[in-house]
C-alpha cells in the first residue's frame, strides 16, 4: 500500500471545492477569519509607525525648549559672575558680601537632572555646561575661604567663560539644526 494516496487527496479537494456541500461557506469563513488578522496586524503595524514617529517630534520639540532655556541661564549667569567680577575689581570690597549678592541660577540645569529629554541634548552641551558649573563653585568657594585673590579668580573666570562661549555657540547650533527639522515636519515649537 503506498504512503501517499494521490486519489484519496484528490477525492477530497474535489469534495472540498464542490458547492453542494458546503465547504464554500467554510472556505468563506476561513478567508474572513485570514483577512480581519492580516488587516488588524496592518493597522496595528502602522498605528506603532506613527507613534514611533509623534515620540519623536515631541522629542526635538522637547529638547529644542531644553536648549532654549539652558542657554538663557547661561547667559544669565554669565551677566551675574561678570558683575561679580567687575565689582571684585574695586578694591575693599567685601568678598562674602559680594559672592552672596551675586548668586548664580541653576533652576534649569538642576530640572534637566529630572527629565527625560536631557540626553537629547549633545554630550559637548551637557559636558560644557557641567565644567562650567563645576570649575564656577570651585573658584568661588577658592575666593570665598581667601584661597585665592580677586585677580586670580577674575583671570579664571575669563578664561571659564570664553570655553562657556564655545558651548553657546554648540548649543545655537543645535537649536538651528533642530529647528530646520521641526518646520519641515510643520510642527510649532517657539513659544513666542
């Protein structure tokens, strides 16, 4: 007896295509059940593609206002350490009294900390940025303790600032480059 019965396979696909018993309805059926999977798998496919897509315009328009707001305290503080130093260079003037009055801020360096688009940000920003603040408190605290004198610190500062301004320009660029993205995809993104 052979393995493979060609005419009994036969028999039933003929059975299987005849409309008088049935199978048509199943076959029906069958082809319902094939084509609701593939088209749920479609839509579902491409519902994922545009959320993928809409996480990643909230992104740049998220880091965009991100490097907004750092530079504008950057320049702010750049404006609060050179009226320090400008003041530093007149003599008999109180150093406590000085570096108290002119506090630097770090409300958006310190709320990057906490968000989830501040690696959004290029690591030349985030690693500037962060040498700033860091030599800043060091030479501060150097001047506040008498480690230091005013003209040295004064000569730090300078030198701390014309990096800073390199770090600017990072960060300009960046928001160029972001903003160039973000018209093209008509997405609003300066609040203005």
């Amino acid at each position: 007896m052979p393995i493979f019965n060609f005419t009994r396979h036969l028999s039933n696909l003929r059975r299987l295509a005849n409309p008088g018993d049935g199978s048509q309805f199943w076959i029906g059926q069958i082809m319902v059940i094939i084509s609701t999977v593939l088209g749920v798998y479609l839509a579902a496919n491409a519902g994922f593609e545009r959320a993928i897509e809409f996480d990643a315009m909230v992104n740049k328009r998220s880091a965009y206002r991100l490097l907004g707001s750092l530079e504008a305290e950057l320049k702010d503080n750049i404006a609060i350490v050179d009226k320090l130093t400008e003041n530093l260079g007149i003599k008999f003037k109180d150093r406590k009294y000085m570096l108290r009055r002119h506090q630097t801020g770090k409300f958006v360096w310190q709320a990057m900390l906490e968000s989830d688009h501040t690696f959004q940000v290029p690591p030349k920003v985030l690693t500037g940025v962060r040498r700033y603040y860091k030599n800043l408190e060091i030479l501060r605290y150097e001047l506040e303790n008498n480690k230091i004198p005013n003209a040295y610190f004064i000569k730090r500062i300078k030198e701390e600032h014309a990096v800073l301004d390199k770090v600017l320009d990072e960060i300009e660029q960046e928001k160029q480059r972001l903003s160039k993205i973000l018209t093209q995809l008509d997405i609003s993104y300066d609040e203005k």
